[in-house]
C-alpha cells in the first residue's frame, strides 16, 4: 500500500489526513453531518488541493511516482503552458486550501498583523 499511495498521489497524499478529520468531525455528536453546510466546499476542495498539490510537486521535484500529478500537469501544461501551469496550479491551491482547511484568508491576513505587527490595514480605520 506505501507503494501505491505514494505512486499515485507522492507526498501530496498528507491532505488525507485534514479531509479524513473533517469527515470525521461532521459525522460525530453535535457535528453538521455529511449533508451540512460547507460539504461541498469541503469535498470540492479536497479534489483541488489534492490535484494542484500534486501537480505542483510532480513539476518541481520530479519523483518517479506521482501518477496524478504528472497527468493533471500534462493536461494544465497543454491548456496553460509551461509556465502557466505551474502558476494556475499555485492559484487554485491557495483559493480551496481554506474550503479544505476551514479558515479564511482575511481572518488569517488579521492574525498575523496583531500577531506580528505587519501594518496592514484590514478593515480598520
């Protein structure tokens, strides 16, 4: 099985482990179940980040695994060549992490200026 997982989806196979604990979250006492709000987000996202993550790691580092990455690559390479694949790869990991993740950039962005002092100006006056 460590031979498939990793030939299939590399070291991209990690976002199982967010999905799984959120599945698992929803479908426990007092969770939103499996037919709530956000599910669809959260299953939309899963397959993307999967997909753009893989993708990403099957073009800058090349393993000999990673069957996944290599196909969804090929196909984003024929669509946006071969600089843009990379580049709308990266785009659409950073829009669905937060539908995988469950947090929002602002919110984060926010966090970070109180946390570190960034001077930026989110909303406030």
């Amino acid at each position: 099985m460590h031979t498939v997982v990793l030939g299939w989806f590399g070291v991209s196979a990690f976002w199982f482990l967010p999905f799984l604990w959120r599945l698992i979250k929803a479908a426990l006492p007092g969770g939103d179940g499996l037919r709530g709000p956000g599910t669809i987000r959260l299953w939309l996202g899963f397959v993307c980040v999967l997909a753009a993550s893989c993708a990403l790691e099957a073009a800058l580092f090349s393993p000999a695994g990673d069957a996944l990455g290599h196909w969804v690559m090929s196909g984003a390479g024929r669509l946006a060549g071969r600089i843009g694949a990379p580049l709308l790869m990266l785009v659409l990991l950073v829009v669905a992490l937060p539908w995988l993740l469950g947090f929002r950039w602002l919110d984060t962005l926010a966090a970070a200026d109180r946390a570190f002092g960034l001077g930026l100006r989110l909303g406030r006056e």
